[in-house]
C-alpha cells in the first residue's frame, strides 16, 4: 500500500481531532486519542504535527471549511441580492442544526485559546479567519450582482461574522424553532440593507 502523503495525512488527523474533540472536549482529549481516533501511532501524529497550537490551528481552519463551502454553494447569484443572502444563511442555519457539536466546538476553541497561556493568538485567529471569510465572499457577490456595501467591506465583514457569531449561539442554545424563519427573514433584510439593497419586503399572514 502506497505511503499517504503527509498533507493527507495531517488532513486525517485534523478530521479525527475534531470527532474526538466534539465527543470528549478540548481539554480532555490528547494526542494520544487522537491518533487512536485516527488510526495511527502516535508517532506519526508528532510527525505530522510538531505542537498543539499547530494542530488546533488546523483544527479551526477546516472547521471553517466545513461550512463555508456549502455557505459558497448556496449563493451563487440568485434573482435578487435578498434571495441570495437568504439562502447563505439558510444553508449556514441548516448546517449548524445538521452539525451542531461541531459548532459548540468552535466556542470551546474559543474559551480554550484565550486561557491557555500562548495560545490566545489562536482565537484572534479564529475570528480573523471568519472576517476573511465574509470579505472573501462580499468581494464575490459585488460583481456578480451589481452591488456596492453602504459601508466599508472589512467593517461590514467583521461586523457579519460577529452577528453569525450570535446567530449560532442562539440557534445552539434555544434550538431550531418555530421562529427560525422569521429570525433569517429579519437578518436577511438587514444586511441586504447594508450591502445596498432597499427592496422592500411584502410578507403575508399574521
């Protein structure tokens, strides 16, 4: 059998952390359990990581990924500005009931970095990564549907990622209600607004 590559090999490893730490919690879970999740000695775990911050770094980045990809998927350029904004953050919303350990595992990331002496440069990271998001995707949409943000798009980027921040915690805590619709209607009305959208909405019923 062919040797793995070491980028699949870290791809791996990073994928069997976050199992492991969405189960058994940061603090509690080691390298040791980790390679075992993975499938592996722990050797090649030190191999393929030469420190903690390294591995959580990773940690962080593909969990990321995880739902931006199917955020990106969702809103590719729609009718209007509205429909495409309303369904990223529906695929988000989806994603986070679909997976939500996953999601409760970034805020223990989080809570973890900031007190974990020389770590803290980890969740200063973690929420960059989330901004660089946003940008990327404002930067995105702008041509594709002819928009300008009223207002500058590393604020508005910064400003997105603390709202979907909240959002999360919300959905995580109080779970997927009734009243989700009208939470995204109401979300989706706001940041149309500040990417430049004024359309107003005409709803039905009570």
């Amino acid at each position: 059998m062919a040797r793995m590559r070491s980028a699949q090999r870290r791809r791996q490893l990073t994928e069997a952390a976050i199992r492991a730490m969405t189960r058994d919690g940061v603090a509690r879970t080691t390298t040791r359990s980790i390679a075992a999740e993975a499938g592996v000695s722990l050797s090649v775990f030190h191999y393929c990581f030469d420190s903690k911050q390294a591995l959580l770094e990773s940690v962080i980045s593909t969990i990321t990924d995880h739902y931006i990809g199917v955020v990106k998927d969702a809103i590719q350029p729609k009718a209007t500005l509205r429909e495409t904004v309303r369904a990223g953050f529906q695929a988000y919303w989806d994603h986070v009931a679909a997976h939500p350990g996953e999601h409760m595992l970034t805020y223990e990331l989080t809570q973890y970095a900031l007190r974990q002496p020389g770590f803290e440069h980890l969740a200063r990271r973690q929420y960059a990564l989330y901004a660089e998001t946003y940008t990327e995707l404002l930067e995105q949409l702008g041509p594709d549907l002819g928009f300008e943000p009223r207002v500058p798009v590393p604020a508005l980027a910064r400003y997105l990622a603390a709202m979907t921040d909240g959002m999360t915690l919300s959905l995580l805590v109080l779970g997927d209600d009734a009243a989700s619709a009208d939470v995204l209607d109401t979300i989706t009305d706001h940041v149309a607004g500040l990417v430049g959208d004024t359309t107003p909405v005409l709803r039905t019923g009570p």
